[in-house]
C-alpha cells in the first residue's frame, strides 16, 4: 500500500519535472528568436551589434 503511494507519487513529480522542461526549452527557443530578431534589426539600421541602452 505504502509503495503504491511512492510510486504514484513519483510518477506525477516526474510528469510536473517532464512539464516543466518542455516549459523551459520553449521559452528558451523564444527567446534565442527574439534576440536574433533584435541583432538583425539593429544591424539593419546601423547600430551596432553590442549596444546597450543604458
């Protein structure tokens, strides 16, 4: 009975875990988007690459 609980247990922590790094990964990939967007827009109107607003 009590094994049966762990188990179950384990099984929904892992499912959260599974989850949480699709999560990750998909801001992740928006991200790394949003700032290739933003360094092609900023050498398309002659910035330079690292610049910074301060």
């Amino acid at each position: 009975m009590q094994t049966e609980t762990i188990d179950k247990s384990q099984q929904a922590t892992s499912s959260i875990d599974e989850e949480l790094i699709d999560t990750l990964i998909a801001i992740s990939v928006v991200a790394k988007r949003l700032a290739a967007n933003l360094r092609q827009q900023n050498t398309e109107n002659g910035g330079k690459q690292d610049e910074q607003n301060e």
